[in-house]
C-alpha cells in the first residue's frame, strides 16, 4: 500500500515539475497549440475569408479584423510576430501578425482560428476556421464582438484629447479647442519619487470605481497644487491629462455670474476629464471684493465636491492652483474636499539638472558644481525663468549655464530681485486693463519677495487621509 502512495506522490511531484519547467521556459504555449490542432482534427470545419479588398475597394471588416486580431492576447505568446508603431502615436507599439501565421481565439466556449494568408496580388486575406457544428450559433454574435472590439481600440487610438474652456459672454456654455500640450510627466522637473507617487496615485484611481461605489463616495480626486508662479503647476495639469488621456476643462470662475452657471458648467462636463480651476486664492479674493458677486462660497464648495457631476457620470480628476495655501480658509481644502495637496517649490539644484537635460541635452558638465554651490548658499528662481535662459542660449550649453549663474548670483544679492520687481511693473502696466492681470502681478511680486526668505523649501506630496 505504502508503494503505491509514494508511486502516487512522486508522479504529482513530477507533473509539478514538468509544469512548471514548461511555463518557465515558454513550451507551455507551443503545447497547448498543439493538443488544440489534435482536437481540431476531430470536428469537422468551414473556412471563412476575408479578402483585404473588395475588388478595388478596402474591405472594412479586414481593417477592423486587423485591430482585432492584433489586439488578441494569444498573439504575444506566437513564436514569431510583427512589432509596429502606429502613425498617430508613436509610442503605441502594436502586434501584428505574420504572413501564414494562425491565430487561435476563444468565443462562447468555442475555438476558432485565423490565418494570415497572403495572396497572389500581393494583398492579404483572413481565412477563419470555425467548427461546422458552432457555427450556425457562433457566427453572428462573433462578428459582432469583432465590430465593438475594433471600435473601441479605434476610438482609443483617435481619441484627440480637448481643452474646454469657459466661453465669454457668461452664457454657460463651453467651447473646446484641441488640446495639443506637449507636456508630460518626464519633461516636468520635479522629484522622481513624487512623480512616481502621483502616477500611481491616477493609476489606482482609474482602477477604483467599484471601491468608490462600495464606500459610497463620488468616483473623483481632487488635486490642489501650490506654489510660486512658474513652477510648473499649469504644465503639470497638462502632464495629468496626457497621462490619464483626459479632456480638460479649464474653469474660469471670473466669467461666472452666479452659483447656477456654476452648476450648469460642470452639469455640462463629460466624464473622463479633468476640471481645472487655476489660480484659485486670487479668484477668492476677487470675488470678495466685488460689491455684488452671487457666486457664494457654498457654490463653489459644492462645485468642489463634485456632488452635482454624479447624475451625468463620474471619473473625474478636478485640480485647484494657488499661489499659497494660506490665504484660503482651510475647509475649503480639507481632506475629502481635495484629496492631495501638491506643492511646487522654486526650482533647486536637482531640478535645474533635470531642466538643463531636457532643454540643453546636458547631463553633467563642469559649471554644474558652481551652480550646486550657488544653490545651496539659497539663491534660487522658478523652473519657468531657468527655462528661459536655457531656451535663448539653448545653442550653447556653457552659456546658457552661465547665465543661469549669473541670474541666480544678481538675485542672490538681491539686485536680481529688484530687477525682477522693475521688470513685474512694467508687466503690470501692459495687464492692468484685463481684469485680474494687477492681482495677479501683485501676487508674483510677492513670490518674489517671499523669493528671497523661503527659497529652500522641498517638494512634498501631502494625501490626506
Ligand atoms: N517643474 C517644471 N518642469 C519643467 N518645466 C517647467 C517646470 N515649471 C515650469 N516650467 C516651464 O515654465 C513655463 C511656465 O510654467 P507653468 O505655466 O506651468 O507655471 P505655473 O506654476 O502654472 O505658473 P503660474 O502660477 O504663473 O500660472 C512652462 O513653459 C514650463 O515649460
Ligand atoms: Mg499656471
């Protein structure tokens, strides 16, 4: 008796041990091909084709069968594919398959397989096996998928992302240009790990749909972003919507007249989108001193909340910026009302590394110690002003550091700052006549005085719980 159990154990240990030499080394897949064919031999089959052109017209199921097939999940264990990058996108690498390469797919508890077959005039055809027997209740529903599959990978690919913004004329409606920034989470300088943190903060927030509905609360996050002006916050909101391939819209509370425009603008927004209020302090404070305004606080707070976009679908990202997070009262960014706060500081030695690599090419140079030494006496500007310099001596490197140097030494010792101060006058002068344009500048002014106090402070994610 006791033979036999060890018999018994040592032939499982075996089969886990061929197993799992299989999966490791990949023969798992030529193996499973192969029993598939040995089962195909005993059904009787149809043959299905799809020819790439309808006499000299392109078949459109053959390109909506390519974008299917390609898409399949079976394709990447092939032993040989096509790799492809796409015209719209060249980052998007697709699979493709081979000429006289089958393809084997699962529907409705059915296999079916598809070959590539290459044809005499140089075209291709699809040639579908299905078994005779699933055919009559397969077929249809299978092609079906086929459309909705492709639709959906092709709306996907298509997809232009929007910049809506608040049309004038208080009406309450929005108009939407593409969006084309080129911004991304690799050419912002700030801290990689912050960085990291956000993406997978977007990326846990796309998967979480189900959880937000079990806790019961609205499937949106709000970010709040903080800090001197030219640090980033704006290229930032457009790094957020090329990654979550998101519309934007871009809120201006100046245009609104009341808290039912409000509420009709956001009933108006889509899903998938990203609702931007920028320089939301210097909005508060406008507001407050106008001498009839009926945009109330509890408006803008149940705008916020996002309590309204739950009847017209949810998925959305919503971003406040601020110059400060001092000057507002705190309960209108309390945890829950904004999930994460986001500060961006003045740029500082790593940061200025990572701008002169992407704006210059450079990654290390021999003037890059004299600017870690200026750095850490304390002098420092924004991203936008090191960008600048950068931009108009991109041609030569050590110029271009030079003058970083020298702006940040002229600001060090504070000529630099009333320079800055001279040139925000002028600014201030050409602004004035557009609404908010003196509040705005008074606010840069102060950065820059702040400028010469706090220029030290790092960048921090704060979630809240
Ligand atoms: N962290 C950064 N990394 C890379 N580029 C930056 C960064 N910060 C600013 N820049 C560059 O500086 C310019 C201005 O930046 P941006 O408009 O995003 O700043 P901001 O914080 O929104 O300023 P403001 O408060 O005045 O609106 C952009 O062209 C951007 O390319
Ligand atoms: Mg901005």
């Amino acid at each position: 008796m006791s033979i036999i159990w060890n018999l018994i154990i040592i032939i499982i240990f075996v089969l886990f041990l061929l197993r799992f030499i299989l999966i490791k080394t990949g023969l798992i897949y030529p193996l499973k091909e192969l029993t598939a064919t040995i089962q195909d031999c005993f059904y009787v089959h149809q043959y299905l084709k799809v020819p790439e052109f309808n006499e000299s017209q392109h078949n459109l199921l053959y390109r909506k069968l390519t974008l299917y097939l390609n898409s399949l999940p079976s394709l990447q264990h092939s032993d040989s594919i096509n790799l492809l990058t796409t015209f719209n996108n060249q980052n998007d690498v697709v699979l493709s398959l081979q000429p006289n390469q089958t393809i084997r797919d699962h529907f409705l508890g059915s296999t079916l397989s598809w070959k590539n077959q290459p044809e005499p005039n140089r075209t291709h055809s699809f040639v579908l096996a299905i078994r005779k027997a699933d055919k009559r209740r397969i077929l249809r529903p299978y092609l079906s998928h086929i459309h909705a599959i492709a639709d959906e990978i092709e709306n996907q690919r298509n997809r232009q992302l929007r910049l809506f913004i608040t049309a004038a004329g208080g009406n309450s409606r929005w108009r939407s240009i593409p969006f084309t920034h080129p911004s991304t989470f690799d050419t912002m300088a700030m801290e990689s790990d912050l960085k990291e943190k956000i993406k997978s903060d977007l990326e846990s927030f796309l998967k979480a749909k189900q959880y937000y509905r079990r806790i019961g609360r609205v499937w949106k996050r709000s970010f709040l972003l903080y800090g001197p002006s030219g640090t980033g916050k704006s290229s930032f909101v457009a790094a957020m919507a090329n990654f979550l391939s998101y519309d934007v819209y871009d809120v201006d509370l100046s245009k609104i007249r009341c808290d039912s425009d409000l509420r009709s603008l956001l009933l108006e927004t889509t899903p998938k989108s990203i609702v931007v209020v920028e320089d939301l302090d210097r909005l508060l404070a406008a507001e407050k001193s106008k001498a009839t305004s009926f945009l109330t606080m509890s408006g803008i707070q149940n705008f916020m909340d996002g309590i309204l976009s739950t009847c017209c679908g949810e998925e959305r990202v919503m971003v406040f910026t601020m110059s400060s997070k001092d000057r507002v009262d705190p309960n209108l960014i309390r945890p829950g009302r904004v999930d994460v706060h986001i500060q961006f500081p003045l740029c500082d030695f790593s940061a200025f590394k990572s701008l002169a690599s992407n704006y210059l090419g450079v990654r290390e140079h021999k003037l890059f110690p004299q600017v870690e030494e200026i750095f850490r006496q304390g002098a420092s500007l924004s991203h936008s002003e090191i960008g600048e310099l950068m931009i108009s001596n991109r041609n030569s490197p050590s110029r271009a550091i030079k003058s970083v140097i020298g702006a940040l030494r002229t600001d060090g010792d504070g000529r630099g700052t009333e320079e800055m101060i001279q040139r925000q006058r002028r600014d201030d002068v050409d602004e004035s006549h557009e609404g908010f344009g003196r509040v705005k500048d008074l606010r840069r002014l102060y950065s820059m005085f702040k400028l010469r106090n706090n220029r030290r402070s790092r960048a921090s994610i704060s979630p809240l719980p």
